[in-house]
C-alpha cells in the first residue's frame, strides 16, 4: 500500500466566502483488474462557502472564492491469500 498525503492550503478563518466547520470532500475510487490487481483512490477536500443547511443558493460565483486544503492519494495491490501464505513459510 502507498498512500500520499499533500497539504495545499491553511484552512481560512471563518468568513462570508468561507464555512468555519464545513469542508467538501470529493473522492474518486477505481479498481483495476489487469495486470496488478491495484486499487486507488483520489481525494480532494476543499473549503465550503457555507455550513451545511446554511447559506445563499442563489450565489452563482461561490466556486470562485473555494481554495483546496489537501490531496490525498492511495494505492493498494490485492494478492491472493495463497501468496501471503508461501511467503510466510520461507
């Protein structure tokens, strides 16, 4: 298994562009058969305009003022229970 963590931004203080306890996670996860039998995840969170339930609908630019905190990626490669099992004999 690999996993990166990247940290891109501060959180910003709480403000009319910026929830004070509301991010946004957006995540994209892919299994991948051949050749390796790998899994991987992409992650991304980002800042909120508003908590959740709050906050003006109607404001079309509030992916403008957005800024991404961190990026997160995972790779994991899937074997057989067997292959774990010989290697653990030698």
């Amino acid at each position: 298994m690999v996993m990166t963590l990247e940290f891109k931004n501060p959180i910003p203080p709480p403000s009319e562009n910026h929830s004070g306890r509301t991010v946004g996670v957006y995540s994209v996860g892919r299994f991948i058969n051949d050749p390796q039998s790998r899994h991987e995840i992409d992650l991304e969170i980002w800042t909120a305009p508003s908590n959740v339930g709050e906050g003006d609908a109607q404001n079309k630019s509030w992916r403008d003022n957005q800024v991404c905190i961190a990026v997160a990626t995972q790779m994991a490669i899937c074997v057989p229970f067997d292959v774990n099992a010989r290697k653990g004999k030698l």
